[in-house]
C-alpha cells in the first residue's frame, strides 16, 4: 500500500489519459492492474509518491505514473507528439515501410 502525501484532483474539464506503456499487475485491493496500450483515464495524482489515481472503464485505482506515458489531451487540438500508439498490426508493403503490432509503441522524429 502507498502513503499518499498529497493528491492533486484532476478537473472534469481537463481530462487526462494516459497510454500503459507496460503491463503492471496490482498488489493491493486499492491499486489498478492494466495491460500495455490501455488507456487510463487519471483522476489523481499524487504529488510525491509516483502513483497517479485512475480508472479503466468502471475499475479504478492506484498505478505508478512511470509505467505510462502522458501525452493524451482530448481535449486538446491535434498535434504532433514523439510516441503514438499502434491501433492495429501492420505489415510492410514496400522497402522503407515500418512494421509494427497493435499496442506497439512507436517512437516518431518527425514529418515524413
């Protein structure tokens, strides 16, 4: 169980979520297990104790905000970022095609 110091509540407005970057696996009855590619909606963050508060669907829980990467904002204009995450697998067609598996991460360096 983590003690919680402080916790910043997340404005309903300001949604934030969040891809698994890996897959983690609960320890305690309050804490939220997920598998790599989910996304998290955050509803807390604790200030320095590394867990964020959040929930997937109606489960909700304590997870380590260094398993994620935060770079989801609904609720903002699209952009470009440095990670997306593979809605699907894709097998390369031609020479230079990236191939990649569904939930993959994938790291982008810039307009192609």
């Amino acid at each position: 169980t983590v003690s919680v110091l402080y916790w910043r509540r997340v404005p309903p407005m300001a949604e934030e979520k969040c891809i698994a970057l890996t897959s983690f696996t609960a320890s305690a009855p309050d804490e939220l297990s997920f598998a790599k590619g989910d996304v998290i909606t955050v509803v807390a963050k604790g200030k320095d104790s590394g867990f964020w508060e959040g929930r997937i669907g109606e489960r909700r829980g304590l997870f380590p905000n260094c398993f994620v990467s935060s770079n989801m904002h609904p609720n903002r204009p699209p952009g470009l970022t440095d990670t997306a995450l593979a809605l699907f697998t894709y097998r390369p067609q031609r020479d230079g095609e990236l191939g990649f598996e569904k939930h993959d991460l994938i790291g982008v360096s810039g307009p192609g």
